[in-house]
C-alpha cells in the first residue's frame, strides 16, 4: 500500500496523516482532485467490470472474488486480539 498511496499524495489525489490514536495507522483522505479523478474514474471501472464478467461469466467471476477474498496478505501490524 505505502509506495502506490504515496504516489498518489505526491501527485495530490490524496492526504496523509497519522492517526491521532495510533502512530502504526495513517488517515488518508480524497483531495478535491482525488475526487474529481474518482468520478471520471468510475463509469470506467464499471464498465470493465461488466466487460470481464460478460467475458468470463457470472459463475468464473463469483469464482475468482471468492478465491481472492480467502488470500491473505501480512502487513506486519499487530491486531487487537491476536
């Protein structure tokens, strides 16, 4: 996430800050101009996503974010609990 959200802040789609109850955390809020590149953003994202599961299927799509939903990546961060 760091490199890909840090790109957007140089470029000024977003802000960062740490979490004031938190330090390990950041807050990171859409600028105007991160909205205004959502909204254009958007249709388009729709769009592919109809175009890939007219392509694949309803049932290969259900398959695939199933599937992605059971990978688990590490971040490191300690969790309340664990």
């Amino acid at each position: 996430m760091g490199k890909m959200v840090g790109t957007l802040e140089r470029d000024g789609f977003v802000t960062m800050k740490p979490s004031p109850t938190d330090g390990r955390y950041r807050i990171i809020k859409l600028t105007r101009e991160g909205n205004a590149l959502h909204d254009k953003a958007s249709p388009l994202w729709n769009a592919a996503q109809q175009e890939f599961a007219k392509l694949n299927g309803a049932a290969g799509v259900a398959t695939l974010r199933k599937a992605l939903d059971s990978i688990v990546v590490e971040d490191g961060l300690e969790r309340p609990g664990t």
